[in-house]
C-alpha cells in the first residue's frame, strides 16, 4: 500500500475532484490528503475543518496512478476532526440513518407526510438539513417485511443479499425484483436480518457506531459464508463498505473473509452467462438509457458489470457517462452547509446526462438515482429494471409465439 | 476469482493505450483496458506534437535513427495514425486541426512559443505574428497565470482581468459550462471596446464545448480569440483524456479503471491472463493477444532503483544506454538527457525485442529509444505507435 509519503504531486486527484471544481473553500485532495497529511499528528488537536467538506466519492484515490490512498487519508482526518470536536445534530441523525430507517417505515405514511411538510421543512432547515432534493419516502412494506427466501435449497449458487437501507427501507420493490431475478437465474436468495453497513455513520464522524453496525454484519455474514454462501450487493456504497472499510478502515477481523466472498450483483449475473451456468434470453428494450456511474462502482475497480450486460439486451442503447459526480453523495448533499455544493455538483451531472438525449437514466447508486432524476427530470432506474424489463419482454414474446403456434 | 475473457486486453489508459483500443475496437475484436490511474495526457497542453525540431514533422521523422519508435511505424504510419485521430476528436466532439506536414506555433502563459503539429481548435488562432495587436483576458485570482509576461513580450498588448467569483481553472471551466456565464463574460468582454485583432484567453472555456464557446465569443466580439493553455490542472489535456475514453467505452470497450495488474498469467510463449487488484477479490481478465502502454518512468512504467531499470508489469527486458554516470547534462532541455532514450526495444511487428512472449506488442513512450524531451513528440509518437501496435496485434488475432 502507498501512503502519502508517495505522492508526486501532480494534481491528477485535483482534476478529478467534484467539490474543488464548485466550492472554493475545499482546498481540493492533494492538500487535504497527502499535502496536510505531513502536518498532522496524533497528539495534536485537529484544526482542519474544511477536510469535512470532502465528500468521499473517492475520485481522487481511482485517478492516482501511484495508488496513493488520498480519500483514505482525508476520511481518517475527517475522523480525527470529529473525534475532537461536537457533531452537529443533523450529523448525529445522519449517522443513524439505519435507525430512522426502521422507525420512518414503521410508521411509513405518517413520515412521508411530516417529511414533505412546509412546517417540518423549516424544522429541518433550523437543524441543518437541506430540502433541495426531496428526502426519500420510506415503505411501510420493508424488503425485511417480504419474503425472505427464494430459489430451490439446492441451487448450485446460495447467494445471502446484503440490500443496504436504501432499498430495505425506501425502495424495497427494487430489492424484490433483484431477489427474484437471481432466484430465476438458479441461485438460492436469502435475505438475512442485517443492519445498516456503517458507511452514513463513517461518513458523519461516527466511527463507533460504524464498527457496531459492521461487527454485527460481519458476523451474520461470516457465518452465511463459512455455509457455501457468497454475498451481493446492489449498493455500490455498501459494496465498498464491505469490502474496503470493513478490513482496512473499521478493521473487522472478518473483513478480508467478506471481501473475498462478496460481490456486485450484476458481476455476479455476468459470471452467471460467461460460466454457461444459465441460458439468458433477452428480449428486446427499445430504449436509450444515460448509465450514469456512481463514484463508488469506479471505486471498486471492477469495471462497469451492468454495462456488460446491457451489451447483451438488443435494441437498448447505453451511453456511459462517469466522469461526474452527482453530488448528493450519501447524507453529504442533505446538509445546509453542501447544499450549494451538492446542487452545483448535480446541475453538472444533470446536463451530462440531458446532453445524450436519453429517455430514461440508469445508476446503480439509490442516492445518484434521486439527486439526478430530481436534475435530470427524467426516470430514474436501477439497472436491475431494466433487466428484468427484458427478460419479461422475452417472456412475453415467448408466450406470444407460443399462443400463435398454436392457433 | 470472477475471470473476464476479451480479445485483447491492453495496459495503460494514456493516449497511445487507448489509441490502440480504439483501433482494435474498430476492427471488431473485443477489447478491454487496464489502468492504474488517470494518464499524464491530463497534465498536458492538449496539443499533439509530432516532432518540434523541424518544420514539417513528416520531413523529420526521415532523419530519426531506423531504431526510433517512429522509424518502426513509417512516415505514412505516421500520417495515417494522425489523421485517424483526428476523425476520433471529430466523433467525440472535440475538433483539432493541423496537418502532420506542418507545424504550427501556440502561445504559452509565459509569452514565448510553443512548437506543435495538432492543436484543439480553440487553439487554431494562437499562432499569432509580431504585427498583430494582443489583448489578453486572465481571470481574478488564477493560479499561474501572470499576463504581463505575455504582455512584456509582445509590442502592441494590453490584459483585463475578469472576476469570475472562483479562481482555480478548473472551477472557471466548470462556469464556462453554463450559457448564463458566459453571456455576462460576453457583456464585459464587449463593454472593453478591445482595440486588438485577436484575444486571448487561458484555456478554460468549459469542459463540455470550448469550441462552441470559443465561436460564440469571437462572433460577439468580431475578433479572432484563442485560448492559451495553462499550467497543470490543465483544462485541455483534461478534454483530451475524456473525449478519448469517452468514444471508447461508447463504442463498447470494457475500462477497469484505478487498480494496477497485480500479476501476470503465462504459458510457453504466451500471456494468457492478468489479475487485477480489485478491492476485496481479484479479478481474471484473459485476453489472446497483449498490448503494453504504461508509459515510461513518470507514469510508472518503467521504475528505475539504484543498479536497475525496471518494466513494472511484464518484467520485460529494458534497453538502458550505458552507465549511470553518463547520464547527467546539465542543460535540461536542449539535447535531452541519455536515460530518455531507455525503455523496451521492439521489432518491426511492435513485439519487445528478447523476450518470449508472442502475444505481447508495446507502444507509447515506454519505448526505447523516443528521446521526448529532445524530439518534442510526447502525443504524436503515443498516436502512431499505437495504431501500428494494434495494427500488428490485430494480425496476430485473425
């Protein structure tokens, strides 16, 4: 592993950097990573606010070709800085975003209506909380509430589906449509009790209440592991959270197991095709679609995998736009103090994707999905629908063809 | 360990890696590029230079020793390659012009010229003769940028500063992106009542369309306008990068971005696959023929410890020219300096020169022998030998 001692200081991370380009006040991830990172001691108290103003897309660490680890380094200063001085309160209800989760769907139409009122508007805007994008409404139907298995016992793959919050609590039909797309593709889906990944608390300065939340996935995980099971994940954030944070940042001990075992759902679905272990037949989508790319699937350095398949649906066109961050960023673009960043950011994101001309935008990131459909105007999918938008059109042409023959 | 199997695959997202996937791309193999990180082409000036020393680039090349990478490649190579990059730029929305058979002048911050062949076409008027009269625009606050040192160098100039509210290129790109800005710099630039024939600009017109707002600001105006390119971050070599991978991951190439080859499969004569270091597990990425275009030492191609030169993915033999202690000149820029001329010799068919492997070909400026710095060919040379390493590599798959 590089550290900062490697860096050349060629600015790559710079020009990469969604928050230097609009917010001046950031000095940019060459100085608040490597530069400030020679400055910093344990002992001493922090006095560098602005290292909060980071947003941790982590575009700065993918473009550094001497693999310094730039946006690791600021989120342990970010740490550092709120380990030393008090959170405001909108980053103690960030934190807990998992937490509200459970209450918000509980209790799913009264939240829906308190959140979008005018008087809880102004409440939020005293507590720090920004309004500009609308807050995602919470699903008294939680993915926890469905069913929480699907496929035969003894499939040849036994995936365990780590969902994340966003599409337990807010967007759960996301989450069964993936559930019942891998059980179609021969796996054996479980979803299990799991609580949120950590990442909203790391991201508010909580590294605590991080480490609470991954030691109790670890757990849960390891032990589906240690049973034949891999892990998938359709949250690119989440995804990261699992692999990277939980072994280098929260040093769970079962993180590099976790790592090893977990993947993207549709590297996972690509793996499925390429192996030969499934005969995918899909049927035609006549659509264009802008495939926005979250900044944490370009963490993962695993390419673009619902890209790869979206090669394979015939008539649909795909135009990969990932040099922009959306600016929303987790809780980061929800707080007063983002919110001219966060809207600048999105304004950028959003005439990428309107310049392609496409009908609807695809990100597999639920937080991009709701920054840029707000910018955008346009629907926001995740690529799971589309795919399964294909299958059932082959499904339905089958069916069709089947009813003429007959005839 | 998930394993991803292409026709080719090719190390190094610089200018001649992705060059070279493009071409191959084209040819309907099915292809994917590896990188580590983003190329040193974002740090440049944008322009392509094809060979400085002389006046026309293609009558140049003719006098290269037959072992320089252009020598190998042919001067219709050459030619060929340049004008392939230009209907690229064309698709991607970033048009260039020249011609390799003449090259051209730009100005620099620091008010002398520059010597190039291709240039954005924001550039196109930057060639300006000691007759004309300058004005050159800067922006409040900007980093690096000092216009009385064009100023000082030109007889009939003058500079106005704009106060664009941010003072960094790349946040005045950023606001160049949007039409409400640039009408109200449009409003001011008109309310100078510029005297001059042409203006000046540093190169931070927009990310999206600096060719549309370059023409909307010369035809408010009525004067010829051009931009200068800047110190790093450099806002040109910046839409250089992007135009180029843009075309390419639309026209269906596979990018894993951000992580290195971790290590090299082979058997016999051949490369079968590298791993990449993925977060968590790794990744298989099989490919039936290799192309290597890491770059030389600044961009970690080549890595060179006390009593060696090393090639950092293959580990394939480096050419190096005589001892250390001959490498040193004390003049930087005129001559060049010995350990330039290092790197990965190659044959006639791109393949590195004693070495085993048949489905491996080399390209850019991790080639021995390219001397950079003395022949001014950075871009150039990364465009020709990357098209005729695909051209080989494309050979040796059908």
């Amino acid at each position: 592993m590089t550290t900062f001692e490697h860096c050349v200081r060629c600015t790559l991370c710079v020009e990469n950097c969604p928050v230097f380009k609009v917010n001046p006040a950031f000095p940019g991830p060459k100085q608040s990573g490597p530069d400030a990172q020679r400055f910093r001691m344990d002992g001493e108290r922090s006095v560098d606010d602005w290292v909060k103003l980071c947003c941790q897309c982590k575009r700065c660490q993918v473009s550094c070709p001497y693999g310094v680890n730039v946006a690791e380094i600021i989120l342990k200063a970010q740490l550092k800085y709120s380990r030393e001085h008090m959170s405001p309160f909108s980053a103690h209800l960030f934190a807990n975003t998992y937490h509200l989760g459970q209450l918000g769907s509980l209790v799913s139409p009264l939240t829906n209506a308190v959140a979008s009122s005018g008087v809880s508007k102004k409440i939020m805007g005293i507590l720090g909380i920004s309004t500009g994008v609308p807050l995602p409404e919470y699903r008294f139907f939680s993915l926890a509430r469905g069913r929480r298995r699907r496929g035969r016992f003894r499939a040849p793959r036994k995936v365990v589906f780590f969902h994340g919050c966003y599409l337990g609590f807010n967007r759960p039909d996301i989450g069964r449509g993936i559930r019942d797309l891998l059980a179609g593709l021969g796996c054996r889906v479980i979803i299990p009790r799991q609580t949120c990944c950590g990442l909203p608390a790391l991201g508010n300065g909580d590294i605590t209440m991080a480490g609470k939340f991954a030691r109790k996935n670890a757990r849960m995980l390891v032990n589906y592991i240690d049973r034949g099971y891999i892990v998938v994940y359709a949250c690119t954030s989440c995804g990261l959270t699992l692999t990277h944070d939980y072994p280098e940042i929260l040093q769970v001990p079962e993180g590099k197991k976790i790592a090893e075992n977990t993947y993207n759902v549709h590297e996972l679905i690509l793996d499925l095709i390429e192996e030969g272990a499934v005969q995918v037949d899909f049927g035609e989508v006549d659509r264009h679609v802008a495939y926005h790319v979250p900044c944490h699937l370009r963490a993962l350095g695993i390419g673009y995998p619902a890209a790869g398949i979206f090669e394979k649906i015939p008539g649909l066109k795909v135009t990969i736009l990932d040099d922009n961050c959306c600016g929303l960023a987790g809780s980061y673009g929800f707080k007063k103090k983002n919110q001219k960043t966060s809207e600048s950011l999105g304004a950028i994101a959003a005439s990428a994707v309107r310049a392609v001309d496409a009908d609807s935008l695809v990100s597999d990131c639920g937080a991009c999905r709701m920054q840029l459909g707000h910018y955008a105007g346009l629907p926001a999918l995740d690529p799971s629908e589309v795919i399964i938008a294909s299958l059932l059109q082959s499904v339905s042409k089958k069916k069709r063809d089947r009813r003429r023959k007959a005839q | 360990m998930s394993t991803h199997e292409y026709d080719a695959v090719v190390v190094g997202g610089g200018v001649s890696g992705i060059i070279a996937c493009l071409k191959l791309n084209s040819r309907g193999f099915k292809t994917a590029l590896i990188s580590r990180g983003d190329p040193a082409c974002c740090l440049s000036t944008g322009c392509i230079d094809v060979f400085s020393r002389t006046d026309s680039p293609l009558d140049g090349i003719r006098g290269l020793p037959p072992e320089h990478p252009y020598s190998l490649v042919g001067r219709k190579g050459v030619a060929d390659a340049l004008s392939y990059f230009l209907t690229v730029m064309d698709e991607a929305g970033l048009p260039y012009e020249g011609s390799p058979r003449k090259n051209r002048r730009i100005l620099t911050p620091i008010g002398n010229q520059k010597t190039t062949c291709l240039v954005p076409k924001t550039m196109a008027d930057a060639d300006v003769p000691g007759s004309e009269h300058l004005q050159v625009i800067s922006f409040k606050g900007l980093k690096d940028f000092y216009p009385s040192y064009i100023t000082s160098r030109f007889r009939n100039s003058a500079f106005s500063v704009y106060d664009a509210g941010v003072a960094t290129t790349l946040g005045i790109a950023a606001l160049f992106d949007r039409a409400a800005f640039v009408d109200s710099f449009i409003d001011w630039l008109k309310r100078l009542e510029i005297p001059h024939d042409r203006v000046a600009i540093p190169a931070v017109l927009g990310m999206n369309d600096p060719a549309g707002v370059l023409e909307k600001v010369s035809r408010a105006i009525g004067k010829k306008v051009f931009e200068i390119p800047t110190l790093p971050p450099s806002i040109p070599g910046l839409r250089l990068f992007r135009a180029l991978k843009r075309v390419l991951q639309n026209r269906g190439a596979h990018l894993y971005w951000g992580k290195g080859v971790a290590s090299v499969e082979s058997q016999g004569k051949r490369i079968e696959a590298v791993t990449l270091a993925t977060t968590g597990r790794s990744a298989r990425v099989q490919g039936r023929a290799f192309i290597l275009a890491t770059g030389s030492f600044v961009s970690g191609g080549l890595f060179a410890s006390r009593d060696c030169v090393r090639e950092t993915v293959f580990g394939l033999p480096v050419f190096v020219p005589g001892e250390r202690k001959d490498w040193f000149n004390t003049d930087f820029f005129s001559d060049g300096h010995a350990i330039e001329r290092s790197g990965i010799r190659v044959d006639r068919t791109f393949r590195p020169e004693d070495c085993r492997f048949e489905n491996l070909f080399v390209c850019g400026s991790i080639l021995a022998g390219c001397e950079i710095m003395r022949n001014q060919c950075g871009h150039g040379l990364a465009v020709a030998t990357g098209t005729a390493a695909a051209g080989r590599c494309a050979e040796e798959l059908s």
